[in-house]
C-alpha cells in the first residue's frame, strides 16, 4: 500500500498539481485558457484509473487521483429484456454517488461489450461476417434497428439513473467497448468483413448493401468489373453502418438528458491515409499484405470519424487515445509536437507515417477543435513512455489501465525518471499550449 502512495504522489505532483496552479500565478493566455477550462465542470485536466475498485478510493484520493472511471455491465444491468436489477443498479449508484461526494470526476463506461445474452436474439442480433462467423462479445450494433433500439432503451435507463452523477460516458461498440469493429479471424484479419447480418432489419440511415454477394478484393461483381470508384462507394457504406451506429449510441445520452463528455475510444494507429488509398486502389483486396492487422476491416479510419461524429453528435465530445504504451511509432516520431494538427489526412498522404497511435488520433482530435485524453495500453505499459505523451500532447485526462495496477508500487522508480526527465514542467502552462488554444478555440469540447 505504501508503494502505491509513493507512485501516484510522484506522479500527480510531477504533473497535475501543477497544472492546478492558480491562474494569478500562470502568465499571459495560457493561464487564462488553463483557468478558463477548469472552470467548466468535469473538464479540470485530471489523473484518473480504469476500472476503479472501492478498496482503493481512499489510497487514490490522497495520492491526489481526481477520476474514476465506473465500469458497467449491461448484461447486469437488464439481465432479461426489460428488467433492470435493482441490487446490481444500486450498486453502481452508490459507488459513483461515493467519487462525487469526495469531490471527483466519474467517469462511465456503460459496457456495450458485455451484452445480455437475449440481445442475440433479437432480430439479426448477432453480428456475422461474410462466412457466416458470429462476433464474440459484440451485438450487431451496426447493422440491426431492433439492436439499436435495444441499446437507446438501455443507454437511456442509465444515463436517467445516474444522472449528474457522472461527468463523461465512453463511446464504443467494438469487443473493448471501442470505435471499431471486431477484429477479424486471425487467419485473415484483412479478409474479415461483417457484411453477414447486413441484409434485414437494417437501419434506414444505413441502407442497403451497395453491392450484395460481392467479395471485397474481387475485381468483378454479377459478370461486371468492380471500378474503385464502386470500391469506394462499398467501403463507405460499410464504414457509415458504424458512424451510424456510434451516433445512435451518442445520442441515445443526449436524448436521455446528460449534456456531458461524450469519449470517442480511438484504439492503435488506425487506418493511415497511405493504406487506406492503397486498399481502396485494391478495391479493397491487401495484395502486399500491409494491412495485416485489419484496419481497413475494422473500419478505424478516425480521419473520418471523428469529423462525421462532430457533424452529428451533439457535443462536448473529447477524443480518447487508448493506445498509450503500445509501441507505436518511430524514434523521434512518438511524442506530440507543435503544428500537428495541420497534418495533410487525405488519402495517400504520408505526413504522419511513423508517428506513434498517440500522436495521431490526437493531430486529428486538435485538427477538428476537440480536447484529448489518453490512457496506456497495457498493465505494463512504460509509466516513463505514458508521461511523455501525456506532457507533449497537453491531455486533459490520463488514465491509467488500471486502478489495480498501480497496486504495490512496483512502477516507483520509473514514475520518479519520468519526473526527473521532465524538468518539472507544467503541460498547461507552455506558449506552444497557450498559441494552440488562441489559434484553436475547441468549438465543439
């Protein structure tokens, strides 16, 4: 236990307490702006844990965590369709009840990715891809209007249950409750395309599939050639079905009332403009096999999602990089740097290649005018890795993976390099900060 004291006491006043500091003793802009954002209700830039457990609140609010991140389960929640658990309801209320009477920012994550076992039977409730493959732990969220509607009713019970309670939500539909789809078979991630439950129920904003029976990558289609540009129509399609579904999802909380962040979960690197255009060229085929993670599949192309979901989305919404410490990016290439947002994002471009996953989705966040938070990707993520990009991206929130990994302080002595190395700078109180928030006003957080 007093390990875990020793970290987060390094940590947060390495950091956070300097960015508390008031702003009569920050000069010029940036202490207007950093004064400004901690103004404004559940936006004090914060450190915060995953998954908080209750045992250790006390030990997290005296080493000075100010966020919590409450995880739900839906399939806890309304165990059978319609029938919400009181005990189980009761608890999350009291837990979250408990972070916000101790001062702190409660964060949700209402778990999408654990569905109640019924949701499946619903109508084209499971989601399958071109072979007929069920997801696992992801519901056709894209694809089903009864899922959908399932969802609202359930998204809109917690968000009236827990009320102002809680400060953001996280969007997400993928299998860790991100914006994704799932992964594809690991024998062939880049032939993995979830088209298998497509063809009913499907939500009008979705619409029919452009070209049904096609197999991306295949050059013909009903005895005609497939052109990129039906590539590209395809594709579109497919990646909408899941802009469609985050914004269901999105504005089933504003629906229900709650004017809070809403959490765009960017996980990894994506899809990069280069390999996007070279898919699409491929018409959708991965002949060099670059995309050997799927990504095109998967559909994290955020140089068009997060710009889709500003447009129909009602704000604040906040971009979350959820793959700090994944190992991405070249030397040199992992931390933010000034004028990233002016990045070229157009298909072919390679302004960004090499940069790690932080640096992207969070050039892409500061280019659509939305604030940043990042989380490490792993238990074992370099602390010393995670705090440098926490610095050079000027987050509002870190949040650590997770609130039992910080148990015994076996991190200390990484947390006290990373300090060292910083030189005890205080991230929102830099000119670079205080010219980006005067050149960029962040209409929509």
């Amino acid at each position: 236990m007093r390990g875990r004291m020793n970290v987060l006491k390094v940590l947060v006043a390495g950091v956070l307490l300097a960015g508390f500091a008031t702003a009569a003793g920050a000069a010029g802009p940036s202490g207007n702006a950093r004064a400004d954002a901690q103004s404004q209700q559940g936006y004090q830039r914060a450190y915060g844990v995953l998954h908080a457990v209750p045992q250790y609140q006390s030990l997290d609010q005296q080493a000075g965590i100010r966020l919590f991140v409450v995880s739900i389960n839906w399939r806890d929640w309304e165990p059978s369709l319609g029938s919400f658990s009181t005990a189980y309801i009761d608890s999350i209320k009291k837990l979250a009840q408990g972070y916000v009477d101790a001062g702190d920012i409660v964060v949700a994550d209402v778990g999408l990715q654990y569905p109640p076992a019924w949701v499946s039977t619903l109508t084209n409730g499971a989601l399958k891809d071109q072979n007929g493959n069920v997801a696992r732990l992801a519901p056709n969220y894209e694809f089903s209007a009864t899922v959908q509607a399932a969802e609202t009713t359930y998204i809109t019970n917690v968000a009236q249950t827990l009320g102002s309670r809680v400060s953001q939500y996280r969007l997400g539909l993928g299998v860790n409750g991100e914006m994704d789809f799932p992964p594809g078979a690991s024998a062939d991630p880049a032939g993995t395309w979830w088209i298998g439950s497509a063809d009913t129920d499907v939500p009008a904003a979705v619409g029919a599939n452009p070209m049904p029976g096609w197999t991306p990558g295949s050059s013909t289609w009903n005895g005609s050639t497939v052109t990129v540009a039906d590539a590209q129509n395809w594709y579109d399609w497919y990646l909408h079905a899941l802009e469609n579904g985050l914004t269901v999802e999105g504005n089933a909380f504003r629906d229900a009332g709650f004017t809070g962040q809403l959490a765009l979960l960017s996980p990894g690197v994506g899809v990069l403009p280069a390999l996007y255009k070279s898919r699409i060229n491929a018409l959708l085929g991965n002949p060099d096999g670059a995309d050997f993670y799927g990504t095109m599949n998967t559909g994290t192309a955020y140089q068009y999602t997060i710009p889709y979901l500003i447009k129909h989305v009602r704000g604040p919404l906040i971009v979350d990089g959820t793959g700090g410490g994944d190992s991405s990016g070249a030397s040199g290439q992992i931390n933010c740097q000034p004028g990233d947002e002016r990045v070229n994002a157009a298909p072919g471009s390679t302004a960004m290649s090499g940069w790690s996953s932080i640096r992207w989705t969070h050039a892409l966040a500061a280019q659509n005018g939305l604030r940043y938070e990042l989380e490490n990707a792993t238990f074992n993520s370099s602390i010393t890795y995670v705090f440098g990009l926490f610095l050079s991206c000027h987050a509002q929130y870190l949040l650590w993976l997770n609130d039992e990994s910080l148990e015994g302080g076996f991190r200390s002595g990484h947390v006290q390099l990373a300090y060292q190395n910083s030189g005890s700078v205080d991230p929102f109180n830099e000119p670079t900060y205080a010219s980006e928030i005067k050149r960029n006003p962040l209409p929509h957080s």
